[in-house]
C-alpha cells in the first residue's frame, strides 16, 4: 500500500473502531480535518481495494488485510512517538511528526525502532540509567555528575 492517504484513512479507522467502536463518516472526517464527502469517496476506494466494509449509514469496519496494514502504521507511529519523547520532545510534538514520519521509513528502520523502544521498556530501571542521564542532559544541557563516576574511580585507583 503505497499512499500515505490510504495509510491515515486506515489507521484513523482502526484508531476510531478502538477507541469508539465504531467508525462513522462525520467522525473520521473530523478526525483527519477533511470533510464528509471525501471521506465517503474514500471509503468507497477502500471498500473496492478490500480494505474495509463500508455500510452507509452505518460507518466501516476493518477487513482482515485492512487491519494488517492499519494495524502495522498505528504501531510505527505509536514507537516513534515514544522514541521521540525519549528525547524529550514533547508529547504533541512528538506524535504529529510521528505522523509526518511513520510512512517513510523502510522496513529496517521500522524493525529495529521497535526492537529499540521494547528493549528500552523491558530493560531493568537500574540498568537503565543512561535514560534519565540523557533526560538531565537535555534540560540542563550538561552532563550529570555520574555519567563521570567511571572516571573518577579510574583516577583514584590510579593515584
């Protein structure tokens, strides 16, 4: 699926549909900023390409392959917001250019973004600490003072 369109549509749906339990014209369409008729329109183009069922009225639902793909971009925009906020960007920030990101990345790139933030969330709190270094660097813009402890034992072992 090659449109970052076709991509938002989807993954607004499938956000909707988790979010709401549903997914209506009116809301998809305040929710992209668009109007009701394009989203209608749009809806007909992915009912035709099997990414949805669309029922008048009625709102959408997600087929099988319509959920793979909406499910695959609301993931790499989830991670990269995360990663973004590890650098301290903030949390508004960082998700609308999570959104401007999430569809250029290439496959290597979105799998070890992935493997970055679940190692970074399963790893232990204690082993984790050049996180919150990093998170005192940015706002101080200086290092901490144990980011140098290593070097301070060294010289004194040393003298």
């Amino acid at each position: 699926m090659a449109s970052k369109s076709l991509e938002d549509y989807l993954e607004t749906i499938y956000n909707s549909l988790n979010r709401r339990g549903h997914a209506r014209t009116n809301e998809i369409a305040e929710d992209l900023g668009v109007k009701a008729p394009s989203v209608t329109e749009m809806f007909q183009k992915l009912e035709r390409d099997g990414y949805i069922n669309y029922r008048k009225y009625e709102g959408v639902t997600l087929t099988d392959e319509g959920k793979e793909v909406a499910k695959g971009v609301s993931e790499v925009h989830e991670n990269m917001r995360k990663f973004l906020e590890m650098l301290q960007v903030s949390k508004d920030q960082a998700d609308e250019d999570a959104c401007k990101v999430e569809h250029t990345l290439s496959e290597e790139s979105i799998t070890q973004l992935s493997r970055f933030i679940e190692f970074v969330e399963g790893c232990p709190e204690d082993e984790a600490r050049w996180l919150q270094h990093f998170c005192y660097y940015s706002e101080h813009g200086e290092f901490p003072d144990e980011c140098f402890e290593g070097e301070r034992k060294e010289q004194n072992s040393e003298g």
